[in-house]
C-alpha cells in the first residue's frame, strides 16, 4: 500500500471496529459484482450463462439478483452483457437503493447521477413504471445514461443536466430523493487505486472541506423537493466523517422537526452505527441510525448511507408504494404500427408507454402520464425505439434487446459462430442462423442468442446477413468511452 494511502487512512483507526481486518481489506483487489436484469432472467439463469463461459460466480448473502465474481473476472467481455442481461456494479453500492425503497408509479429523483448505476437500480426496482429523473452536473457524463437505458431498455428515465444544489422547485415534488454525493471516494481505493504501486492521492482538509459544503448543499436543498411523508436518501463512497455524519448533522440542523432519522442497516449486510462524536465534534445523537460498511467487516468497498424521511402526513388518496400503475395509452405512432406489422410484437409490452418528443433521428417510447415542466430542459427521456430517417423500419439495437422475446416474426437465432460475425460486424452466413419461431423475409431483422436479444441485422440481396452491431460497440465494451448514441 502507497504510504500516503496508508497515513491516510490511519485517521480512522479509532472509529474502525476491526482495525486488521480493515487493513486486510484494503491490501486486497475486491470481488467484481454483476446484478441480473430483474426483467430478462432469473439470476440462476444468469449464473448458469457465466459459468458456461468459465466464469464462476456465487450469490450475494444479502441481494437477491447480485452475484459475486473472482477479483479478476471481467464479464464486460461476456455477450450477456452487450445483451443487457446484466450490469456490473460495486456490490455496498447497491445499499444506498436498497435503502431508498423506490415503488413503481412513484417520483423519484437521482440528484447526482452519472454514470447511472442507481438510476438503473431504481428504474427497475420500480419496473418501469413511474419516473426517475436522473440529474447531473456534468453534460459530458450524461451519455454515460443514455448508454445504459439503451441496453438496459429503461422506459421511465429522464436525463437532465444541472447543479443539483439549485434544482427548480417546480420539478418535484418526489416520493423519494438519492443524494449519491461527489466525494473524496476513499471506499473505492481498493478498486481504483491501492494497488497502483505508488498509491493513491489523499485529499487535505481544504479540498475536505469544499466537498463537505456541496454535499451539505445538495443535501440541504434535496429536502425541500421531497414531499412530506418522502425519503431522502444521502449516500458517499467515502469513509471521512465530515462528508459524511457532519453533513447530515449539519442539515438536520436546518431542517429542525422536518426529518427525522430511520435505521439504515441492512440484515446480512455487516455495517457499523455512524458515529455521533469526531475529533472533539458531536454531532446529533441520532446519527448512530446511519450506517459506514468498512472494507473488512464485508469484502466490499467503503460506503455510508443515511435514511432521512420528511415529517408529516403523505398526500392525501396516496396508495403506500406509490400511485397507480399500468396505463392505457399507448406509443401510436406511423414507425410503431410499420415495427408491429413487421416484427409481430406483442402489443401489451407497448402498453403504458407513449411517443415523443416529436423529431430527431429516433422515436422515444417512455412511460405515459409523467408530466414535466418546460423548464429545466430535457436531455433525454425513455428509449430510442426506432430509427425515424432508415427505411424500411428498423428497431434500435435497445428496442431489439428489449422487445425481442415479444416478437413473433423475422427473428433470427445465432450460433455461436453467427454471435461472434454479428460482434465484429462481419456478415453472418446463413448456417449461423435459425428462424425463432415465424416467417423472415428481406429486410431488417432482430438477432437472437440462446433466445435473448443481441441486436439488429439485415437481409439484402446477397446471401449473407449484414451486422448492425453498434459501431462504437466494436471497439469499446458497451461500458466504455465509445459514443454510446451511435446505432
Ligand atoms: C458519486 S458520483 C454518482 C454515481 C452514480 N450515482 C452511480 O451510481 O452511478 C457523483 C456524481 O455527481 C456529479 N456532480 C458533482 N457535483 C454535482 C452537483 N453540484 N450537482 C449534480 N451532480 C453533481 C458528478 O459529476 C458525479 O457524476
């Protein structure tokens, strides 16, 4: 371990409940976690296709759909995930959701978003119905969103680009808000930086403390978005107490009888009580009901989590778990009736969603009846359905991930060989391929493997099946730096 690394972190040897285990920790690389998508497969399932490739994984004690990995394992590479059959996530990252509880039919809000890995937690958690609106400051890490509600096939997001600390009043209020804060990120050395030979940096008070002030900041002002009888949830994947109990003391403080604290401890997940004394500070007594996982009391990265909720009655005719789900409407539109009368698909996997915003070079399914003010602008909402300039119609790569187990005709199953041409956009000759189920005539077709979507190709003239696997996919995994709009 680098010595500034090790200096440090000494400051917490006298809150940390297993100072050698910590260590321990720490001097090791982590397990890398996957969560199955809770729409495409059972996580029995997801763990049978990972081994097939020899990738051994075992289930998470404590989560029901994450599975556990070697340190070095690297499914990105896996086809499944390309498919969108799972995502890769730190596994106590997952806790800060967990916490917050989203229900479908609700308003949630992700004050500090990007790269989506919550966002995409709540949006399923809450199966796609409802909003989640997902908010970061950084317009160059909004696509890093838009990436994953393309693979992911997230119809209830919507991005939008801002500082969450001044987010219009107008855009709540939310059943839920996370604050998943910008910090010194020391619960994630044992995944980025510990093992780097010469260590890693370690923040001084002057930075500390001006991300202290920010998170106090967004928390602060994510209390008034939330309605009463809401949650908020304050999260950081950093050890320090002063971004982490001495920020939410500190908001309590402002918000008086307005919060109150609920116990943020999750059972199978080993955590410790914050601390409610730091280096001659106290803080309110009730902080002892937020909880820091410690690299070694699990084998995870460092995380803190407080559950907030605000005072007072909910609205009133308000179901728990949210309103309503499920809705009438449904995305009519020319290029939806040309996607039906090609693919066959099963009209009630459409149901609930609407069309817009009108034009642009793709048609957006999203979920209906979520109004949304015309300030501050929308980045983007839902999934890019169909291309609206390619004619004959011609489903997203997201739509064809998606909606390919809802289509009765031109679907074709891949070998292995065909999987592999389609990834390396080759054409695919047609023994690597198998009509699923109905007719395939010329035109564009949704690829198939082991009947899970993978993408979009095209019969022509010729034989041989052209490959329409993103571009950018080619060179970079579908989680990386590539431009994640490019189809
Ligand atoms: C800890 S990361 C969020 C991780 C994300 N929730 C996830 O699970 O994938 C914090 C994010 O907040 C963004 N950010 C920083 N300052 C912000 C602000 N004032 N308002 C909103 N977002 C901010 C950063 O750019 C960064 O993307």
């Amino acid at each position: 371990m680098g010595e500034a690394i090790a200096a440090g972190l000494a400051r917490y040897q006298s809150i940390c409940p297993d100072w050698p285990a910590f260590r321990d920790a720490i001097s090791r690389p982590q397990p890398v976690t996957l969560w199955a998508h809770p729409e495409r497969l059972a996580p029995e399932t997801l763990q049978r296709l990972l081994d097939d490739a020899g990738i051994a994984s075992a289930p998470s004690p404590w989560d029901d759909i994450l599975l556990r990995l070697a340190p070095d394992a690297s499914p990105a590479h896996h086809w499944g995930y390309f498919a969108g059959l799972f995502q890769i996530q730190e596994e106590s990252a997952r806790l800060p959701v967990k916490l917050l509880d989203p229900r479908p039919g609700e308003r949630v809000l992700d004050l500090c978003a990007a790269p989506g890995n919550k966002t995409a937690q709540m949006a399923l958690a809450m199966e796609n119905h409802g909003l989640v609106v997902a908010n970061e400051l950084q317009s160059g890490r909004l696509p890093a969103i838009r990436q994953l509600i393309r693979r992911l096939g997230l119809r209830n997001v919507l991005t939008i680009r801002g500082a969450g600390e001044s987010l219009a009043a107008n855009t709540g209020p939310f059943d839920r808000v996370l604050v998943d804060a910008p910090c010194s990120g020391e619960g994630t050395w044992r995944k980025y930086r510990i093992h780097q030979r010469d260590g890693g940096r370690v923040i001084d008070d002057v930075e500390r403390n001006r991300l202290a002030q920010r998170q106090r900041r967004l928390l602060h002002h994510a209390v008034g978005l939330v309605r009463p009888g809401g949650r908020i949830v304050y999260a950081t994947c950093t050890l320090a107490p002063e971004e982490n109990e001495a920020v939410v003391d500190a908001v309590l403080g402002d918000w008086g009888e307005a919060l109150t604290v609920e116990s943020a401890s999750q059972p199978a997940l080993p955590s410790s009580p914050g601390v409610t004394e730091w280096q001659g500070r106290h803080f309110d007594p009730r902080l002892a009901g937020t909880c820091r996982v410690w690299p070694g009391d699990a084998d995870v990265g460092g995380f803190y989590v407080a559950v907030l909720s605000r005072t007072g009655p909910a609205r009133v005719g308000q179901a728990p778990g949210g309103e309503s789900v499920g809705s009438a409407a449904w995305p009519d539109h020319p290029a939806t009736r040309a996607l039906q009368q090609r693919f066959a698909v099963n009209p009630r996997a459409l149901q609930g969603l609407t069309t817009g915003p009108d034009g642009g070079r793709y048609l957006h399914y999203r979920i209906a009846d979520q109004p949304w003010p015309s300030a501050p602008r929308v980045d983007a909402f839902g999934l890019a359905a169909i291309g609206l300039q390619v004619r004959p119609v011609k489903p997203t790569t997201g739509a064809a991930l998606w909606l390919a187990p809802e289509m009765g005709r031109n679907v074709l199953e891949l070998t292995r060989a065909g999987l592999d041409a389609y990834r390396q956009r080759r054409p695919i000759a047609p023994e690597h391929t198998e009509p699923r189920g109905g007719p395939v005539s010329r035109g564009f077709v949704v690829l198939t493997h082991q009947g899970y979507g993978v993408g979009v190709g095209r019969i022509g003239h010729g034989k041989m099946i052209e490959s329409h696997y993103p571009k950018a996919w080619v060179t970079g995994s579908p989680g990386g730096r590539a431009n994640p709009d490019a189809d």
